[in-house]
C-alpha cells in the first residue's frame, strides 16, 4: 500500500490499515512522511502495525526533500529501486 496524501489531510495514515494483511508493507511516500514528524501519531501507527505484522517503509528522497531523518528503527528507508523491489515483491498495490 502507497499513502501519498498529508496525514493532516484525512485519516489517511490509519485508513489503509482497515484493508491491510499481515505481510503487507506500507510505502510512505511524498507527503505522508511528513508523519514521521509527528512521534504520537506515528507511534500509534507503527504499534498498529506492528500488532498486525504490517511493515513501513518511506521513500528516502521524499525525507531527504522535506528534512526529514528517521528516528523510527520500525520504519525502513527505501529509495527508488527499493521502491520498485517492493512493487515486484507485492501482487497488488493500492494508493491512499
């Protein structure tokens, strides 16, 4: 699953996990990694997924433009041919 949108904009960050799988992985790419700026919000998010073996990643590019480091060990770093690995390793994709 790719969440793409501001986790301000919606519930965008918790939605996709309603129709996530164990096994699956969450892309943030774009502005949803500006969550990883916000330690409570994130912090429910990674336990969720966590909980429900569900893997995140965010795009290093999309960090790296808005400033972002990442403090979260649970949260991989992915770059562009990590981002097609993924694509690859998954059968289906869905963008929030």
């Amino acid at each position: 699953m790719v969440i793409n949108r501001s986790w301000h904009e919606q519930v965008a960050l918790f939605e996709p996990l309603c129709f996530a799988q164990s096994g699956d992985t969450i892309l943030l790419l774009e502005d949803a990694v500006l969550a990883m700026q916000s330690p409570i919000t994130l912090a429910s998010f990674l336990a969720k997924c966590q909980a429900n073996q569900i893997s995140v990643a965010a795009l290093l590019d999309d960090c790296r433009l808005r400033g972002i480091d990442n403090k979260y060990p649970q949260i991989d770093l992915v770059d562009y041919t990590g981002y097609v690995d993924l694509v690859i390793a998954h059968d289906k994709q869905v963008a929030w």
